[in-house]
C-alpha cells in the first residue's frame, strides 16, 4: 500500500490511525510505504509511521527547502531492507556503498558525492528549523498561514480550495498547522469559471518574470515564486499553490542579523507581494494574452 503524507496539494490520505489498523489486521501480509516526500512532520510521525509501516521515503528540500534530489529512504530496524547480496535490478547501477547502513556487496561504487553534499546543505537546513522552539515554530506557521488565508479571501478574483488540516496520531504540534493553500482563479472574462491548468501555467510564468516594461507598478519587477499549477480533476478544474517552507521559520542566510519578528515580517511582505503582483497580472490578463499569445 502507497500512503501519502502529504501530496503537493496538502492531502494525507489514508489517515495514520487506518494504517495502524491495517498493518494490526495482516502484519507482515501488507507492505506500506509512506511517501513522506513533502517531510511536513516532525520526528513523533516518523517513529510511529516506522512502527506500523515498511519505510518512509523523504527529502531533504521542499519544506526544508535543501537541494533538490536530496532524498531518502527510513527502514525499520526490524524489517529487512534490500537482498545484500542481491539487489533489485538496476538499483546497483546508481546506488553507492555509502548509500546503505549496511553496504551491500553488489554495490561497487564507493560513494555518492553529490547525494552527500546535498544532504550536507539539507542537514543544515533542517538543523536550523529543529533548533527553533516548538512553540515559537507553531506560532509563526499560524500567523503565515492566517495571512494566506485571509488574502486569498479578500481577492474575490481567488477561491481557496478547503484542504483538510493533517490529521495526526502522533505530532509535534508545528505539523498540525497545514502548510499548503490551493486556490483556484476566476476567469476575469468569465468570472462563472475558473482559469484552466494551461492558462494558470501562463500566469505563473508571469509571475516568474520582469515586467515592469508592461506596467509602470513597482511590484511588476519582483521575480515572485509560487507552487506549480496543479489539475484537480479529470475536468478543467486546476489551481495554483503557495506553501510555507522551513525559512519562514529559521530564516534564511540575509536574515543573520535580524531580530525578533524582523525576518517574519519580510517573509509576510514578500507573500503581500506575490499577491499584489498576482492581482496585477489577472487584472491585466486579456491584454497579456494578447500581447504574448502562443506561437
């Protein structure tokens, strides 16, 4: 069984507690892998999960914000891992000896550089997020996430989807508080209908870039990143996101010298940004279709 926690879209589905079930009901029968990829939960999820499951699969970026390809896989310590002697084939061909917690002989390659540098950064990273008080980390998350909501709900052009907060058997109190916001786009030439995946793709390439030679407003210069559009359904329906990441908790290296909520304060200021220029962009969005209509 492939269990999620949590899709890009903030779902976790099935929920810890039917697992617990499960893996009670047919023990060594049932396989479940947590795809734990988005790593949106603190250490008391992923003791529990590795006591009713076969393995978390983890990053070291997207919350953490590390590099990408940082990834990894947790193994109870009572369930065996991989043949060593044998792997699955092809899983030789790129794995490293230092990869494993007992290398196996198949294995040829000494070692990974570039996994290991790159967990160096996310370890880094991650260290940084755990060094901040539980409470204070519940907090701030509370705060981005209230003005999220609360910009989102003032634009009547956005329509927040309502994404259920994680529920948890075991938490660290921050990993309750949900962390990704999905919003549909009325259509500004039919506000009845919501901007499909391919026009919502246009609007965050908008995003991404300089435009301050189409408008004369201030935020039309910033580079404003947000979460890929994502279809919903089978049908037209599609959304963007905007997700809180470990730096608005820990900070970021420009952010050594601030103070107290100095570097939250800039964090809100950059999503009051993404917003204003968002509202530029669909404000303006029959003439940018116009003046830049695929070749």
């Amino acid at each position: 069984l492939h269990a999620i926690d949590l899709s890009k879209t903030g779902i976790l589905a099935p929920r810890p507690a039917f697992l617990q079930r499960l893996a009670a009901d047919h023990g060594d029968g049932l396989d479940i892998l947590v795809d734990g990829c988005q790593s949106r939960f603190g250490p008391n999820q992923v003791k529990a999960y590795l006591r009713q499951t076969s393995g978390i699969v983890l990053t070291g970026s997207k919350f953490y914000t590390g590099p990408p390809f940082s990834g990894a896989v947790l193994l109870p310590a009572d369930r065996p891992g991989p043949d060593r002697e044998k792997l699955p084939h092809g899983l030789s061909g790129y794995s490293a000896r230092a990869d494993w917690a007992n290398s196996p002989p198949a294995v040829k390659k000494p070692a990974n550089v570039g996994l290991i540098l790159r967990w160096t950064a996310a370890l880094a990273e991650m260290k940084s997020f755990k060094d901040i008080p539980v409470g204070e980390t519940t907090r701030i998350l509370e705060r981005f996430a209230t003005r999220i909501r609360n910009a989102i709900a003032t634009n009547p052009r956005l329509i927040l989807f309502g994404t259920p907060p994680p529920e948890r058997d075991a938490h660290d109190q921050w990993d309750l508080v949900q962390t990704i916001f999905v919003f549909g786009v009325r259509d500004p030439l039919s506000p009845g209908r919501l901007l499909d995946q391919a026009t919502l793709r246009r609007v965050q390439q908008w995003l991404y870039r300089d435009l301050s030679g189409h408008f004369p407003d201030r935020v039309a210069a910033r580079i404003c990143r947000i979460g890929q559009p994502v279809q919903l359904s089978a049908g037209p329906l599609a959304a963007l996101r905007i997700a809180a990441g470990a730096r608005i908790v820990s900070g970021e290296p420009s952010h050594v010298l601030a103070r107290g909520e100095t570097h939250i304060d800039r964090e809100i200021a950059d999503l009051d940004d993404v917003m204003a220029k968002l509202e530029l962009i669909l404000g303006n969005l029959p003439r940018l279709l116009l003046e830049h209509a695929p070749p």
